[in-house]
C-alpha cells in the first residue's frame, strides 16, 4: 500500500506498506487529522482497513487487545475526501 500525504504547511510525503491485498488498484483520499486520531488510540497493534469503493466510507478495525483487565476492539468509519 502507498501512502501519501501533501499539505501547505508541512510540504509532501510519500511512505509504502508492505500488506495482503487482493482487489483491483484503488485510490482513495481522506482528511489526515481523521487518520491520525484513529491511529492515536489504536496503539501499535495491528489495524485493518476495509474499503469497497473510492467514494464510500472506509472502515478502520483493530484486531482485539487486552490492557490490564479490559478488552479494546475499535471499529472507525470515514469518509473519504472527494477529488
């Protein structure tokens, strides 16, 4: 997965992720302030991104994991941003 960001202020980036991924080539736009809050509380575990269409929400998952005696699982719907 190729992950790209560009902003007036901090300039352009561009980052690749090595993932399993079986569908067609899609490209897809979100606000980052949004990513960046899920990834906040998603600690370094592992994160799932379900995506159906350019122009429908995505969904960002983590996988369940424990910290002291609770159970965290968080489900997080965003809409992508239009071009």
């Amino acid at each position: 997965m190729r992950v790209t960001s560009s902003s007036p202020e901090s300039g352009e980036s561009e980052d690749s992720l090595e993932t399993s991924y079986g569908g067609d080539p899609l490209v897809m736009g979100f606000n980052s302030r949004y990513v960046l809050d899920f990834m906040k509380v998603a600690g370094d575990g592992n994160v799932r991104f379900h995506f159906k269409a350019p122009d429908a929400p995505g969904e960002f998952r983590t996988d369940k994991t424990s910290e002291g005696d609770r159970e965290y699982n968080y489900r997080y719907i965003v809409m992508p941003v239009r071009s």
